[in-house]
C-alpha cells in the first residue's frame, strides 16, 4: 500500500485477500473503511517505527482493523515480520532484528514457539515485512 491515502483508495476496485499491508505507516489517512470492506483482511500487517514522532499507528487505523476482526501484526511490537505460504497455509515469522524469535502457523498446523535465538538466525532488514 506504500503511502497511498484515502482519496486513492475510494479510486480502485479491491479484491478480497487474507494479508493486507496497512499503508502509510497506520496512519489515520490511509486503509479507509471503503478499502477495508472491500479487502477483508484477516490479517493486517503495520510497519512502523517504534515510538514514532507521528503516533502511529493511529488509533483511528486500529479502531477499524479491530471492527472488522482483523488480526493485527505491527513492526514495533513484533520486529521484523516474514510472511511465507504455500497457497494454502500462511506462516508469520518474527525477528527482533537480529535474531529469529518464533514462528506461527495460521491456517494448518500449530507452528512452533522460539522465543530464544533459534541458533542465531540473522536477518538482513530491520523493521520490515517481507
């Protein structure tokens, strides 16, 4: 979604999908209710800046990821966040930006639970979704 606000949003036609990436940092601009009607995400991914300067997220942007049940992943409170699937399941890993933290499995089976260094897996991003 990159910075794209509202006024583009209300633009485009959006097809329904499981994962969206929250534009513009959760900001109270972007990710409007006519996007979010239209996406249905199940899950919502925020990258942002840990105590940011411009208080994002907003609550304004959760308040209405949270009406539509969406299940909320955000790069200040998870660190970096990986996404992979198979076209069937859809796995989140989490990396505190230097090590692999823990894995969950959100459409199959449980996943695993690292919450340790996992063997010092490092990563090349910081804060990111990949």
């Amino acid at each position: 979604m990159a910075d794209l606000e509202s006024n583009y949003e209300k633009k485009v036609t959006w097809p329904e999908t499981t994962v969206v990436k929250i534009g513009h940092h959760g900001a109270y601009t972007s990710s409007c209710d006519y996007f979010l009607d239209q996406t249905k995400p199940k899950y919502s991914i925020i990258s942002v800046g840990k105590d940011n300067s411009y208080n994002h997220p907003s609550s304004a942007t959760l308040k209405r990821l949270r009406k539509r049940n969406s299940e909320i992943y955000r790069t200040d409170e998870k660190g970096t966040i990986l996404l992979t699937s198979n076209g069937t399941d859809i796995n989140f890993d989490f990396y505190d930006n230097r090590y692999y933290l823990w894995s969950e499995n959100k459409e199959g089976s449980q996943g695993r639970d690292c919450k340790e260094s996992c063997g010092g897996v490092k990563v090349g991003a910081v804060g990111g979704v990949w």
